[in-house]
C-alpha cells in the first residue's frame, strides 16, 4: 500500500497470492498523492473484498504501470490481462514456464534479461538458453490458480498437459455433489483455459460460496477450490 503522498516505483516485481478485505488485493494506494507507476510487473492471483488486483481508497493517486501483466484490466502501454504460466504456484515457484506470455513481454527501452533477449514480465525471467532449467509446460499435468477468484461472473481455469489425451473437469459444491461438467473432451498438449459461469448443469446461476473443480487426465487428479460471491 502506497500512503500519504508516497510515490512507489515497482519495476520487475511478482506480486501474487496477497489478500486483503478492502480494495486492491495486489496493490493499493491511500491518502492523496499516493501513487504506483513502473513496468515489467506480474500482479496476479490476488484477492480482495471487491475482487480487484489494484485499487484506491480515502483518495489514493492512480497506479500507471505499463508492460505489466495483471489478471484485472488496467489502462497502460503494454498491459495484458492473462495467465502468466508460473512453473508451479502451489509450490511458490514463479519462475515462467515455456510459452508463458510474459516473455519478452517486457518494456522494450529495459535492459535486457541475463541471456540477452527482451526483459520479461515478472521478478524471475524466463532463461531462453536453457541453462536455468526452465520448464515447458508440456512436460507436466498441472492446474494454475483460477482466476479471478473469488469471482462474482466468470472465473477462468488454466492447466497444462503433458500429453495428448481426455480431459474432464467437474465442478462440485462444498458437500461433493456435482454441479456442472465444464468440459470432457480429447485435448492436445500444452496450455489450455477453460470458464465456468457460475451456472449449474440446469443453466441457473449457482448459490454463492465454496466450490471445487476436478481436473481429471490419464488417471490423475488435480484439485483447485473457488469462492463463488455477489454480482
């Protein structure tokens, strides 16, 4: 939180899996003069009590990032709203992973990352010579956190595949009934998104409150909880 005419520069930072009960569940700024600028950032997978990455209160300053990913539409040269593709976030690895859309994503006037090519987004750069060990995603099944979430509209569902194959993903509510099959489909490897509405198999929009999606691919399991909440 930027306070009191505060004036912070984020430049290559990753700033994820914070939660707050206000506004602005990655950064905030309070008190006029307060403000946030800089490039090069990831801002994701945050949470707040009005569902928002960056916010204001009591007349906070705007924040005017550029070149920055943010899973909430912000204004700025550069901007994208998407998934970064973290190597394992529930392992807090937030190195990016092959195919990532914050490589070389970066302002373009940065100094170059250490293996020469266009600065990424994020506080850990994606190393193209291979020397870092960076990970495709095809070389694993994982799920990514949802996104947003807690999300009132929609809420996207993003995983990797080592290998072509049927994918089912299930959606079940706090006491294991199911409420609704996203997809069941023959998918090829890689990186893939899916959404859920917040609606049932009936087509009704779903009671508020905690729900899991099952991820199912060659035998295996993989488990992500999402928190429904008002429009």
């Amino acid at each position: 939180m930027a306070t009191y005419s505060c004036n912070v520069t984020l430049v290559n930072n990753t700033i994820v899996l914070n939660s707050t009960n206000g506004t602005g569940g990655g950064i905030c700024t309070m008190e006029t003069g307060s403000t946030f600028s800089g490039v090069n950032n990831i801002i994701v997978f945050n949470t707040s009590g009005d569902n928002t990455q960056y916010g204001t209160m009591y007349g906070g300053g705007a924040s005017t990032l550029t070149y920055s990913c943010i899973s909430q539409d912000m204004p700025g040269i550069g901007n994208i709203n998407d998934t970064p593709m973290f190597v394992n976030a529930t392992e807090d690895d937030y190195h990016l992973s092959y195919g990532s859309p914050c490589i070389d994503a970066g302002d373009p006037a940065s100094p170059p990352d250490p293996d020469g090519t266009r600065a990424d987004m994020g506080a850990l750069y994606y190393d193209q010579t291979g020397i870092g060990g960076a990970v495709n995603p095809s070389s694993a099944f994982e799920m990514y956190p949802a996104s947003p979430n807690p999300f009132s509209s929609i809420v996207n569902i993003s995983f990797s595949l080592p290998d072509d194959g049927n994918v089912k993903i299930i959606i079940y509510d706090i006491a294991g009934r199911e409420v609704f099959t996203i997809t069941d489909e023959y998918l090829t490897s890689g990186f893939h998104t899916e959404v859920w509405d917040g609606r049932n198999s009936a087509g009704q929009r779903a009671r508020n409150g905690v729900y899991f999606c099952r991820c199912e691919f060659d035998g295996a399991v993989l488990t992500k909880q999402l928190i429904l909440i008002g429009d």
